[in-house]
C-alpha cells in the first residue's frame, strides 16, 4: 500500500513506464539515485527495493515529502527527503542514477503553480519549463557514465529534449513508450491542444516516452 497525502499525484502510466525503465538499471549497494520531483516517493522506493544504497528524493511540496518519508519508514527503506527547485537541495553532491517524472503538460499560460494539484502537471506553455531546467541542471549533479531517466509527452517535445542532452555531451535514446488516453486534464485541453496544432483533430491519445540519456 502507498500513502498519498490529499494533493499529492497518484503514480500512474508515466511513472510506471519509468520505473520499468529505473528496474532495468544496475543499481547496486553503492549506487546514488536521485528521484527529482519525487511526489509519493514511489519512484525512490523502487530504486530503494532494487538495492540502491543511497535515494535522495526531492519536491518543492513538504506533503510530498511528508508522504514520500512515510512511505519509506513503512517499507523501512532508506530515503533522504529534501525540499527544494529540482537540483538546488543537492548543489555540489554526485548521482549515478537521476530519475525525474516532471510536470510536463503544456498549459494555458508560462506562470508556474506554486501550490495545488496543478504544480504536479502544468508545465508552461510548452510544457518544457521543468524539462529543460532539467535537462541544463542535470550534468552538473550526474557522475561520469551515470544515467539520466525522463518521462513526458510527445506534447511537450522529445526531439527537443534528446536535442538538449546530445549537445552537453549525453548518448540518448528512448528506452520505453507507451500510448494512452487523454485523462481528465488533458481532455479539458484537448481544444487548446488542437487550436495550437499539438494534436490531430479529434486525437485524444497522447504518448508518453522515457528518455534515457548516459553520460
Ligand atoms: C508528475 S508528479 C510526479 C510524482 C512521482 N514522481 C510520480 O512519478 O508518480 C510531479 C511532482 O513534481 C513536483 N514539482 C513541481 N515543480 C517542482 C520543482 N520545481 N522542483 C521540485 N519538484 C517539483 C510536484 O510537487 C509533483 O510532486
């Protein structure tokens, strides 16, 4: 069982895509996972349960935090919570693995949420305001040959993304892929997401990728 403070985003495909991906990584009792925008900790748990010896799980949300800290204490593995913007809790420290499901919808305007469920998805107008912090902070907390683990929508950009990674020197690919149905926030979209050309008229799929780009 997971517990999930009110507010806080049920794991769902994008963050079980990713964690297929995350089981795939050599994960050992000396490696450093680093889970940004860890929401219920879920993803810090799997790398936890996988044999990880260090997770470092980060959220601008305390409830987040909160939940992610008592869903570890409940399985009794080891997760060091801290709350911050993406990388800047853990400035100057090494990961070997990061995994980050960020918020990447694409929204009605470039303001960020600063509370409420809608920080978990909205993203900016492209929705890549998180995706490219992420992918411009990331190398500086990766260690040599370490792996970086992405998930988001073919909404907000993948070319984009690789294209970010490949010029700061990164080897990437697209290690899973799913297509799903537009749920409740996407399909309250889907006319703006037509009017920009995002989608197909009518189209109401989206897919979601995971980026997996090593150092
Ligand atoms: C899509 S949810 C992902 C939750 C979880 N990792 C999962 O896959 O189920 C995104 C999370 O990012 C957090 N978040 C949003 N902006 C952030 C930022 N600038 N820095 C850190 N966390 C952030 C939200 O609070 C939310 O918990």
């Amino acid at each position: 069982m997971l517990v999930r403070l009110p507010g806080i985003y049920p794991p769902q495909e994008d963050t079980w895509l990713l964690a297929g991906t995350l089981a795939g990584e050599n994960l050992g009792s000396h490696s450093r996972v680093l889970d940004i925008c860890t929401g219920t900790g879920v993803l810090s748990l799997c790398a936890a349960a996988a044999g990880a010896g260090h997770v470092t799980a980060v959220d601008m949300s305390r409830r987040a935090l909160a939940t992610t800290w008592i869903n570890a204490l409940l399985r009794r593995h080891s997760v060091r919570v801290m709350r911050g913007n993406l990388t800047e809790p853990v400035r100057g420290q090494l990961f070997d693995v990061i995994v980050s499901n960020p918020p990447y919808v694409p929204a009605l305007d470039d303001v960020l949420p600063t509370r409420g469920v809608e920080r978990a998805w909205d993203a900016g107008v492209d929705g890549r305001m998180l995706l490219d912090r992420i992918c411009l902070q990331a190398p500086a907390v990766l260690a040599q040959s370490g792996v970086l683990l992405i998930a988001q929508s073919v909404l907000s950009g993948v070319e984009k993304t690789q294209a970010m990674l490949e010029e700061q020197g990164f080897s990437v690919e697209i290690a899973d892929r799913v297509e799903i149905p537009f749920g409740r926030v996407l399909s309250a979209r889907a006319a703006l997401f037509e009017d920009r050309g995002l989608i197909d008229t009518g189209q109401r799929t989206e897919e979601i990728v995971v980026i997996r780009a090593v150092k």
